[in-house]
C-alpha cells in the first residue's frame, strides 16, 4: 500500500522554507522513487570574484582561526563579512 504523502505548505520566506525542511524528512512530502536527476550545465555562479591586498600576517591569522574552525579561509572571511555587513 503506498505511503500518503504529507501536503507541502506554503513558506512565507526563504528563510523560513530553509528552516521547515531542517526540521521534516522530505520523504514524507515527496515520492522519492519517482524522482529523476537533472542537470544544470548552464547555471552561472552568482558570485563575484575580487582582489583584495591583505597584509601578510593578517591572511596567517585568518588562515589560523579558519584551521580552527575546519573551514576553508575564504569561506571564512565570507562568512564575516555577511554576518558585519548584515
């Protein structure tokens, strides 16, 4: 007998989708044997690269604290730039 699938609700946000599918298995929603792989040869990063001059000991530093945290020092400096600026 198959499974009844749960209706998806309707997300005011992003933020909020991003925070219910955290939270609920999506096999409950979805019939996940029916799904099928795609591919997105087209998609565009939506990212910017930038050139940005550091001081020497100040990229050391940040590479130290990014180690700590096990993530790659880019990110992490992303990272700190959204949470300042947002």
């Amino acid at each position: 007998m198959a499974k009844k699938l749960k209706q998806v609700p309707e997300f005011a946000s992003e933020a909020e989708e991003r925070e219910f599918w955290e939270k609920h298995d999506t096999a409950d929603y979805f019939d996940l044997s029916k799904a099928v792989r795609v591919r997105f040869p087209n998609l565009k990063p939506s990212t910017t690269a930038i050139s940005i001059r550091l001081p020497t000991d100040l990229l050391e530093q940040i590479k130290v604290a990014a180690n700590k945290r096990d993530v790659p020092y880019q990110s992490l400096i992303k990272m700190w730039l959204s949470e300042k600026v947002g």
